[in-house]
C-alpha cells in the first residue's frame, strides 16, 4: 500500500489558525447552562470510566508495589514483585506465548473475515448475504467458555469427534490438545472461530462504503479483480482494517477462557498466557501483588502495542 | 487563552473547590473501610456456610437448613452454594469474598485446601471437641481415624470430616466380557493390571482407551507414586493429636497417630517417581491409555458408560455419577487400586472449616456437629454423589440401585489398608498442583521426556515450597 494514489483530502488547518493566540470571550449565561447541561449528560460515563477504569489501574499499580495475600494486610514491597516477575521463567513463557497467540490469532482473524466480507460482498442474493452475516457472527455472541467446553470435547484425542472424522479417512489420531505444538494452534483455531464474525462485521460495514464509482472507474482503465482489491479496497478500507486490528489484538493480548477452558495452560506451559497467569498468582496463589505487577506490564505491554500502530497507520491508513 | 488575572470571585470560588475536595478527601480518609457486608441486607445475623454448589443442589441445601432449624430454632442458617468446577476454583471464590469483606462462618474445604485454611484462617475444634466429647464419641466410633488425622493440622483438629473418596479401580464389565477377561482379585498386582490393559485392547480396537486417567493432583498420577511407595514430598506426622486420640480410639486404631501430616521436601527427580512415571509413559506408548488430560473428568462418565473406557481411578462419587449417566448397577464394579511396591492408596476427604473471622462461632460449632450426624448424611448423601465419612453408612442397601456390586471396596481402603493417606496438600497447595499438573503434561510426552521434566518439577517444588503462603 502506497500513498501516491489516494491522496490525502482531509481539509487541513491553516498553520497560523492553530498558532496565533486569541482571547476567549467570556461566556453567557446561555453558554454555560450548556456546559453544564453537557456535563452532566457526559457525567455518568465520566464516572463509570473513572469508578471502573482508572480506579482499578491506579489500584493495580498501587497494589504491585505490595505484598498482599488477602488474608493479612499488605506490606509494602518496593519493586521486590517486579524483580519476582521478571526472574519468573513461566511469566516470562506467558508473555511469549501471548505475543506468538496475538501475531497468529489477529492475522488469521482479520484474513478469513476480510476473504468472507468480500465473498459475501460481491454478486448474491440478499437473503443468502443476511444468512451468511448471522452465521458468521453467530459465535461471537456466545460465551467463550461455554463454546470452549464444547470444543473440548471435539478436539479430545481419544474421544473427540474431530478424530472420528480424521479416522475415517485414514488419519491417525491428533492430540491436539496434550501436545505442545498442536495445542497452541488449536487455542488459535478455536479463539479465531469465536472471534472473526466482529471484524467481518466491520469489513462488510468498510466495502459497503467504498463508492461504487471507483471500482467501476478502474474498471473501465482496464483493472482487475485481484488489482482492483489491491490498490483500491485494501487502502480505502484500511481505516476499517485499523481499527479491526486495534481490536483485535487488544482483545488477543488478554486471551483467557479459550487456554484456561481447553488446556488450562499445558502441556506444560505451552499455552499458559499472561492473564492465566494473573488469575493463577492472584486467586490460585493468593500473590495479589505479583499478579497486579504482571497486569501493569501486561497494561504497558498494550499500550505501547497500540500506540505503535496509531504511529505506524500514519503511512499505511488511508481517509477518502 | 483566558483572562489570566485572579479576580476575587475566582479566588473564593476555587476556594471553595479546594475546601469541598478536602472535605472529601477527609472524610474518605476517616471512614473504615468499607466492605460487602456493610451493604444493606448482607449481614442479618445469619450463620453462613459456603459450600460447594455443584455438590449441593437446592434439595440438598433444604435438607440441612430445614434439619438444622428444627434442631436449632434459634439459629438463623443460610447455605451459600458456591459455583465452581473443582476445589480450586471454589477456594478462589471463597477467598474472593474474604477480601470482600463477606467472609462466611464456615467453609466447606477438601483435603486440598485443609492445611491453608488451618493455617492463615481456621479455628482448631479441639475445645468444642474436649468439651462434647460424650456427644462426639459415636462419630469417632464410626469414622476411620485416617481420615480424622486427615484434617488434623500440627496437633489440632479442625474439620470434622463427613465424606471422602479413595482412588479405587472402576471396571467396565462389559468390557471385560469382550475381552474374555476375570474380574481382578484384590490382590492384584502392576503386572496384573498392564496385562489386562493389553487384553482389552486387543479385543476393543483402536478407537477404544483401556486406561483413563485425568491429570489432577487427586487420582492423577498421585495413586500410583503412593503404589510405588513414595510420594510428591516427603510425609511425615506432626507431633501431637494424643488428646484425640487416647479419648477416642481404641490403641490398635491410634497406634502411629500424630497430630496430623506434613509435608515438606519435594522429591520429584526421587528415582521412584521417575519410575511412576516411566510406567505411565510405557503405557502411553504402547497406546493402552491416554495422554494426560487436564480438566475433572467431566466427559469420562459418558465413554466409561458407553465401553469405550475400560479401566479409570475414581471414588464412591462415581457410583451416583454412573447411575445418573444410565449405567446399570451390574455394568461396572470396583476393585482396589494395585499392588506394586505396596498397596498404599490415596484419598481426599472433606468437612467444615470455622473461620477464624466469624462472630458466631459457637453456633457455628453446632453447625458442625449437626452435619456429621449421620440421620443428616443420610439424607445428605442419598444418591452415593460421594462416599460418607461414616462407615456405618455404607451398606448393601445404599448401592442396590446403583452399584457397585463390590462397594465394600470403598471403605475398605481404609480399613483392610491402614496406611492409606490423604493427597499431598501442604499450605503451599496451589502451586504444588499447578507444578504437578504442569510438568505431568511435559513429562509423558515420551519415555525420554520424563527425567527432564521431573528436573524441572523439582526445582518448581522447591521454589513453591519455599515460598510463604
């Protein structure tokens, strides 16, 4: 994707509108009646980011700082459960994992939603779109856990019926949940099942705003299909395609029911993730501080993630 | 941007600011911490009890607070049934509401969590014990003292156990018939059992598992470590138990009695537990059972009851359980587990634990009396959902409907097989399982993979054990 072909037309502030400096005049009584009135329609959201948002961060934070087991009070810890975490081997194979889990699971989901939104976009009947709109956001609305059960028990090597199926073509069983390379990608296969109706979603949302004219105006210079996607839809979903993938791996960074339901981490720690292992230090292991340490990397880890690709959709996102 | 000179309206209205913020703040700062239980409602005076939800239905919990009110008319009694998988995620739950400020009276704790909730939060018994010892005399006559000392912690007692579940062996019957096979002797040995692995998948084909086992620390790999005569960590009693034991049990009953178990080195790269293990991943390679699985069994019920599971460990619990699930009374039957280098077997047990933070102990004492008695677990425990802790309880008639045939097997683990013990669960419980479970996982991939893995588990053990819970 380049920038030469679309060219940037979002209308741009003058330079010497956003420097000079001007006096604000002093507002009305009419202005500030709606102000407050502003305020107050904002104000319960304003209270529910700070009651259930930044609270808990700043709590977290101020936790990691101490050794607490819930049952005795805390005591003040310094930095002693970061040193813990970082001389920690299985925290640091959760973090791994989670960024193998995340590159994987985000690329996977946002391939097969993007290659479906576009079948379902071209030539068919309505009713056979709306069909395949509902079936392929179906699973997100269930609970990850209970479709994990479910899995489970399809994916079990001696009883599952996933092997049946495999058996009656010839295939040897697969253990595809009590080995450590087959467990992560059937972790993957089962969250990006799960997962890939919301970004379809948005895709199909993205492709029904492209103007037709354009595609028609490429195809009169003589464009094809495969073309046609690359230099027109590609950059002119990509704002779509960012924030599908902002989604997706804030969500993928914080996986947890899918490995905890179906390998409860293992083999070994081989899909142990980090929010297995703050729910494990934290409510398992009664280590509040150490667990709350962990989810302040893990916040960290997030941000700079996201930050990374605000920086980098600069280049690569293109608005009509 | 705006007027930058400080009028005096400004002043006083950020002054004002200033003094409602500090206001706040001082207020916030000279109130107690506020908990669940200052929610309006939560606390009426109630003796709470948490138990474990899927293990008490609303029937259950009727009986115990209907019998209990009878007894007690002037003790308000409210059954809080926890929702959870297994006993750790229930102790997460209850330590949840600990923190909340909505700790309950008593909790209802398996040997997994005995030593942690004696430790940082229980109340030893032993004064109520001492003090209604006649009361208490024909529940000591009925329950084994193994399972006694099983909820003893450095020489105080503080769970009355009312159920337990040994790792006996259940067989599928009808795959036994299909593999011209004999119901195995009591005395059966390692060998025995391999052999009648072999047999079976011989004559039920590749899509059958003779062996079934769930990588947990109760029937898991535990049994066989206790067959091979050695443990996790090394067990040894703690001094102590004697006021128990003079007063309650006859000398053969408490003869090496202590005040209950400790366990305290990690021994995992101990070459019998690499032999355990070795054995179970011979078994793995030859395909005579399954590679180990994490979870609590849940879909076991349905492929031992269909023939496609053989052979799997599991208590009198799975009486009911298989009952439930369709199976006939004679489709399957128990054994002991087998002999290797001794005939040890495993158990967990569970009971009500006092918390150190209730205000109601002495109803909460009562409490605990009324529900080891055994007109109350008979109704408690009509459906053989578990084994009681009583022996008097197990009778040709409670399994007439359900099987097994051999129920006797059942209590007899404890009986005919004195040195029977509890899982180990130190203090450090948690992290020990998550260690065991972990490492079980790494080490049965191969016969080669088991002296590496064990390496690592012991060097996880250690650090886990260090470490203050």
């Amino acid at each position: 994707m380049t920038n030469t072909r679309i060219p940037d037309v979002r209308p741009k502030q003058p330079t010497a509108a956003r420097s000079a400096p001007v006096a604000a005049p002093r507002p009305s009584a009419r202005d500030r009646g709606t102000r407050l009135l502003a305020t107050l329609f904002l104000a319960p959201t304003i209270v529910g980011i700070v009651v259930f948002t930044v609270v808990p961060i700043v709590g977290s934070v101020v936790l990691s700082l101490f050794h607490w087991n819930v049952i005795d009070s805390p005591s003040f810890a310094g930095a002693a459960n970061y040193r813990e975490v970082f001389g920690d081997s299985t925290v640091l194979v959760s973090f791994r994992n989670t960024l193998v889990f995340m590159v994987f699971a985000v690329a996977l989901q946002l391939l097969i939603a993007l290659v479906l939104a576009l079948a379902v976009n071209g030539r068919m009947p309505v009713w056979l779109r709306s069909v395949f709109r509902s079936a392929f956001f179906f699973p997100l609305v269930l609970s990850a856990a209970s479709i994990s059960v479910v899995m489970k028990y399809l994916f079990n090597q001696d009883f599952g019926v996933v092997n049946w199926l495999l058996g009656l073509v010839g295939f040897a069983p697969v253990p595809w949940l009590t080995s450590e390379n087959a467990a992560m990608a059937t972790v993957i296969l089962v969250y990006v099942w799960q997962q890939f109706g919301f970004s379809f979603l948005l895709f199909v949302g993205g492709l029904n705003n492209i103007p037709k004219e354009i595609h028609e105006a490429a195809s009169l210079d003589g464009a094809t299909g495969l073309r046609k996607h690359l230099t027109i839809t590609l950059p002119l979903l990509s704002p779509t395609l960012l924030v599908a993938s902002v989604v997706g791996i804030i969500n993928a960074l914080q996986v947890f029911e899918q490995p905890y339901v179906l390998t409860n981490g293992g083999p070994g720690d081989s899909t142990r993730t980090v929010v297995m292992v703050i729910y494990e230090s934290a409510f398992e292991q009664l280590r509040f501080g150490e667990a709350s340490a962990v989810g302040v990397l893990l916040f960290v880890l997030i941000m700079a993630v996201t930050a990374l690709q605000f920086r980098l959709s600069r280049r690569f996102v293109h608005y009509q | 941007m705006t007027d930058s000179h400080l009028t005096r309206r400004t002043l006083l209205r950020y002054g004002a600011y200033g003094a409602g913020a500090a206001a706040l703040a001082g207020t916030a700062a000279s109130w107690d911490r506020l908990t669940g239980a200052d929610i309006p409602g939560r606390d009426d005076g109630s003796l709470v009890v948490a138990t474990l939800g899927p293990a008490y239905g609303p029937e259950a919990i009727r009986t115990l607070t209907e019998g209990f009110k009878r007894v007690h008319p002037d003790i308000k009694l409210r059954i809080n049934a926890v929702q959870a998988v297994d006993w750790s995620d229930f102790f997460a739950k209850i330590l949840t509401q600990i923190a909340a400020g909505t700790a309950p009276d008593l909790v209802y704790v398996a040997t997994e969590g005995v030593q942690l909730f004696a430790q940082r939060l229980g109340v030893p018994l032993d004064r109520w014990v001492k003090r209604d010892a006649e009361e208490l005399r024909e529940y000591f006559a009925d329950v084994h003292p193994s399972l006694v000392e099983s909820m003893m912690y450095e020489g105080s007692l503080y769970q009355l156990p009312v159920e337990f579940n040994a790792a006996d062996i259940y067989l599928n019957n009808q795959v036994l018939k299909r593999a011209g096979a004999d119901f195995p002797a009591a005395d059966w040995t390692r060998d025995d059992f391999t052999a009648l692995l072999r047999d079976m998948k011989r004559a039920s084909g590749s899509q059958f598992t003779p062996y079934f086992w769930t990588n947990r620390l109760w029937g898991g790999v535990v049994p066989w470590l206790f067959a091979n005569d050695t443990n996790l960590l090394t067990e040894s009693k703690a001094p102590g138990g004697a006021w128990l034991w003079d007063s309650f049990y006859p000398a053969a009953e408490r003869a090496g009695r202590g005040g209950g178990f400790r366990w305290t080195t990690p021994q995992a790269d101990h070459a019998r537990v690499e032999e355990a293990y070795d054995y179970l991943a011979s078994l793995i390679e030859e395909d005579l059972c399954n590679r180990p699985e994490g979870g609590n069994g849940q879909n076991l019920i349905g492929v031992f009851s269909t023939g496609r599971v053989g052979v799997t460990p599991a208590g009198g619990f799975w009486a009911g359980g298989l009952h439930l699930a369709g199976m006939k009374a004679g489709g399957f039957d128990t054994q002991y587990f087998p002999r290797w280098r001794t005939q040890r077997m495993q158990f967990g047990a569970a009971g009500y634990a006092l918390l150190r933070t209730s205000k109601r102990q002495e109803e909460a004492w009562e409490f605990i009396k009324y529900a080891a008695r055994r007109d109350t677990l008979m109704r408690l425990f009509n459906t053989n959902q578990t084994t009681p802790a009583r022996r008097s309880m197990l009778t040709a008639d409670r399994y007439r409907e359900t099987g097994p045939d051999r129920w006797q097997v059942f209590y007899d683990t404890l009986d005919k097989f004195p040195d029977t013990g509890p899982i180990p669960a130190p203090p450090q419980v948690a992290e020990v399982e998550q260690v065991l479970l972990k490492h079980t996982g790494t080490a049965l991939a191969s016969r080669r993979a088991v002296a590496p893995a064990l390496r690592r588990m012991q060097s996880d053990l250690e650090k886990a054990m260090e470490r203050d819970v």
